[in-house]
C-alpha cells in the first residue's frame, strides 16, 4: 500500500541449509516508529540487509519508500539513512568534516545547509570545528544520526542503536529517537534485544525468533496476550517437573538449563505455596515477571529474551559496506 514506507511478503534468507529469515510478513506505515525485537542471532541483521539490497533475498518480495529491493535498490539505497550499534565516525576529522564526507559519498551538491541545520538541531553547531574524537558518546551519537539524515531519507534503520551505552546516554538516545522521527517525518525500523527499549520507543512491534515473526502488535496489544505472571526458579536441590506442576496455581512448568519456568495464575498467590511446597533454603534465585514484552517471548518461545544466540554481527563492516553501495 501507498502508506507503507516497508513492505515484505515472505522475505527469507537462507545461508545454505540454514535458514536465517524465514518467511517474514511485514508492513511499516509511513512516518510510524517499528520495532524488531529478539535476541543476536535471531535473524534482524539480516532483515536490513535485504531491505537495504546489501543481501539478495532467497524467496520473497520487498519494497522501500515504494521501491522494490530486488529491482531497484539503488533507489532504494537513495532514500534510506543507516545508524549502527556502534558509532562509526572518523574521530580525526571535525564534525562538519564529517558531513563533508558524507555529502561526498551520496554526492550531494546542495548539502550545507542541511548540515547546519541539523548540527543546530542536535545542538552541536558550536562543536562543529572540533574534531569527533573529543566528542562525548552522546554527541557522537547525535553526530552518527545526523549523518543519517543529511540526504534526507524517507526510511531509517537503526541496529541496535543503544547496545552498550549506559542508562542516562541511553535514553538521552531515546527522546532522540522519537523527536527524529517527529520533527523530520521519518519512519524508523529499529532492531533491539532491550524489552524496555521496544516498549518505550515503538509504534508496533515483531517479536522474532530462529528467523520467524512469532508475534507482532503495538506494545500494549502483545501485552494483553498473556493473562499470566511467570516465575523463574533456580534451586539448590533436584526438583522434578512433576513436583512442580503439583502446586496450586502453576498451569506450565518448563526447564531452561539450571532453572524452572513456570506460568502461573498469580504470583502472589502462588509463591507462598511454593516456599510451602520446596524447602526456602533450597532456593537460590527466584524471580517474578509480570506481564511484558519479556512475558511475551517467554509464553511464546519458553525462554527469555536473553537466551538467544551468541553471535554479534560486525556492524563497522557492514556500515562500510552501506557507504560503498551508495558510491
């Protein structure tokens, strides 16, 4: 549709027997902020690529701001901005020599005032001289999405934009993210494995694992999935799953390495007959999860978010990979 900045309709992308998308569904209203959420390895990186034609599609069709991927990605190429996890500028050059930079890799004519205009809008004018090795890690991220946005895109993707960062820097990024997406009208597809970042900053959200959308819906709809609290339990003592379900209250029980998962009607109902039915000096970590986007994954999958796969793409590759394309 003409409202959707993205597209796909079964993307799948297989690395020879191993299947790393498998037959995505997926449509990003124009202007709106979407989130892909799941843990490394679960197959985000490589949604983008397809979508920003640095990967061939297996099977399936996509399309950006109204371009198809596979037929025409240098347009597509044209209308998309790219921010990495981590923030790749060239630290001897100043600020302004790096929108230069910039400006000569989508060779822009006409970019200087744009480049004062966003150097003001991330209040970054007065540094613009200094070289980006003195910058702060905030301002280097705000410098990182000015880039971005120099060529004015209609789509940008975000790869796990805050990995990394502490707290304060990390929501700093946040109210960036969203003041982006409001001031320049830009739609936004960001990746994630943060719950509280997908819930905070996304309009919609796909929750994906092992390469499949297993559940997408605005926050607050993949909330009200789960009518249940989970409980995680670690124990110092053998405990069997029968003794388990045994309790009043438990509807599922699953094992997860060392530890239990159980669903269960409610926690504060349910937890006193635990301590009842296992010794309390047995117990060695026990955890409560209330409905969340983590309660989403975990119902759905039966492991946390953060039991995913080890593998870390190599982002600098891949953004030096982008900027090539663009040449």
């Amino acid at each position: 549709m003409a409202d959707d900045a993205i597209l796909a309709h079964g993307l799948t992308k297989n690395y020879g027997k191993l299947v790393a998308v498998d037959h995505v569904e997926m449509a990003v209203p124009r202007g709106s902020r979407f989130g892909l959420l799941g843990p490394n390895g679960a197959g985000k990186t490589t949604i983008i690529k397809m979508l920003t034609g640095l990967a061939p599609i297996t099977e399936g069709t996509a399309s950006v701001a109204g371009y198809d991927v596979a037929r025409d990605p240098m347009n597509v190429k044209k209308r998309v901005g790219w921010v990495a996890a981590e923030v790749i500028l060239d630290d001897d050059l100043s600020g302004w020599e790096n929108l230069w930079l910039q400006a000569q890799l989508q060779r822009l004519s006409d970019w200087k005032g744009r480049a004062q205009q966003l150097l003001e809008y991330f209040e970054l004018a007065d540094r613009k001289k200094d070289k980006v090795g003195t910058y702060s890690t905030g301002m280097r991220k705000k410098m990182e999405i000015a880039l971005a946005l120099l060529h004015q895109p209609e789509v940008i993707f975000m790869d796990e934009p805050t990995i990394g960062l502490d707290p304060n820097v990390r929501r700093m990024l946040w109210g960036l993210i969203t003041g982006v997406n409001r001031e320049f009208d830009v739609t936004i597809l960001l990746t994630s494995h943060y719950i509280e970042e997908a819930d905070a900053l996304c309009d919609r959200v796909a929750i994906i694992d092992h390469g499949k959308f297993v559940a997408t819906g605005t926050p607050a709809e993949l909330k009200s999935r789960v009518k249940a609290d989970f409980v995680e339990l670690e124990t110092s003592e053998a405990v069997t799953e029968e003794r388990l379900a045994a309790i009043a209250g438990v509807s599922n029980v699953r094992s997860q390495g060392n530890t239990w998962i159980l669903r269960v009607s409610s926690a504060e109902e349910v937890l006193p007959r635990l301590f009842h039915a296992l010794k309390t000096d047995g117990i060695r970590r026990i955890n409560v999860e209330k409905p969340s986007l983590e309660s989403v994954f975990i119902d759905i999958t039966g492991k946390r978010l953060d039991q995913g796969s080890g593998d870390v793409q190599d982002y600098r590759k891949f953004y030096m990979n982008l900027r090539r394309a663009r040449q």
